[in-house]
C-alpha cells in the first residue's frame, strides 16, 4: 500500500479550516457553546493541524504498525468531522 495518499488528510483539513471559517462561530455556539471567539478557533485548529501533519508523517516514513494506525486515525478523525457536521448542517 502507497502511505503517500496519507498527505490528502492534512491537504483535505486544511480546506475545511478555509471553507469552515466564515460559518463555524454561528455554529459551533449554535450546537455547542464555543469557542468564544476565533482566536480559539484558530488556535485549535493550528495544534490539530500539528497533530495531523505529525501522525502522517511518522505514518509515511517510519512505516510500523503503530505508527500506522496512529496515521489512519487521523483520517478517521477527519471522516468523523465530517459526518458531525453532516448530521447538524444537512
């Protein structure tokens, strides 16, 4: 298996940070409370980011079963945004 398709999940989350932005504050005080301002929402989104580009890499090029799986969670979290922000937006 080609591990390089890996770096479609930060490619992927960084283009819902860009199409997320404009929306999410309504949102996410709507449906759950916070963040308070987009401060918070950027900065979690910056350590979500570090967390993602570091699991795919370690994925990518310190290939073992760990590393692997911690990779594909990653992708796992992403598809899981998805399907919270389906359920409440469609």
């Amino acid at each position: 298996m080609d591990l390089s398709i890996l770096w479609l999940v930060p490619i992927a989350y960084f283009i819902h940070i860009i199409e997320e932005a404009p929306r999410f504050m309504p949102f996410a005080i709507k449906y759950y409370g916070q963040p308070k301002n987009y401060k918070e929402f950027f900065v979690g989104n910056i350590i979500l980011m570090a967390y993602v580009l570091i699991s795919v890499s370690l994925a990518i090029f310190y290939t073992n079963e760990l590393t692997l799986i911690i990779g594909l969670s990653s992708a796992a979290w992403i598809f899981s945004n998805f399907l919270i922000h389906a359920y409440y937006t469609l």
